[in-house]
C-alpha cells in the first residue's frame, strides 16, 4: 500500500536512506551522515506534500520530492526527485514503479510543468524506463570527491 507520509514515519525514512547510502557509491555522503538534516528536509517535504511510503506492514519504500520556483524563474515551478529507495528483498516487485507512478500523477494533478529525475548512471531508473514514462535526458552530472 502507498501512503502519503507523515511526520511518524520520519525514523523508518531516516532508516531507508540511511540503507540506500551505499548504493550511491558517494563515500563523503556515508560519513557525513546527518539524521537531523534529513529529518528536516523530509519534515519540510512532507509539509509540501511530496514524500510517500510503500507499506507491507512497516515501510519498505520511500519516494522524496521537493517542490521549488525554477532557478531562472520567479513562477515556473518545479519539483526534483530527492530520493526514491526500496528495500532490497522487496526490488524484484511493484514498489519503485507505484512510488514512481504516485509521484509523477500528484505533479500532474497540480500541475508541475517540469519534473526533475536524476538517477545513478547504474541504475534501473534508466533512459527507456524514464522515456516510457515522458522524461528525456536533459543532464549528465559529474563529480568529484576529495
């Protein structure tokens, strides 16, 4: 079942993300680790209406977006994709996709003439899956850690 989220559910998404760092292969994000940071941005994306929870009993997924004016714009608004993670004995099912689906029906119903995904260049999220779904690729990002 997705819901959308609440504040209660702040320590199981916490927990979620804290499981995904791995996965994204950026050593200063794992030791840098704040749970008080993403408790805020998590609060304040709740409060906007943007994080839903794939549930099997407990949460198993989490989708996190925040929405925001357009850098070059004073009224086009925006919404970025911060986090999408389920867990890993539950990947081979239907919870990224509902999660996906949830997000994308909630920026249309409002909306949102743009969506920002990005994704991990070894992802599943990939340019057909993205494509099927009405998103091109628009940027590549590169980074550097020290």
């Amino acid at each position: 079942m997705i819901r959308e989220a609440e504040i209660k559910d702040i320590p199981a998404i916490i927990e979620m993300l804290k499981e995904q760092i791995p996965e994204t292969h950026l050593k200063l994000s794992e030791k840098g680790f704040s749970s008080r940071k993403i408790s805020n941005i998590v609060r304040y994306c709740i409060k906007q209406g943007y994080v839903w929870v794939y549930e099997k009993d407990l949460p198993i997924g989490v989708i996190l977006a925040e929405r925001r004016y357009n850098l070059f714009s004073d009224w086009v608004e925006e919404v970025h994709l911060l986090a999408i993670y389920v867990k890993p004995e539950y990947r081979k099912g239907i919870a990224a996709g509902r999660l996906l689906k949830q997000f994308i029906t909630k920026c249309d119903e409002q909306e949102i003439p743009m969506i920002w995904i990005g994704s991990h260049k070894d992802s599943d999220l990939n340019e057909k899956v993205l494509g099927k779904l009405g998103f091109k690729l628009q940027e590549k990002f590169y980074l550097k850690e020290r």
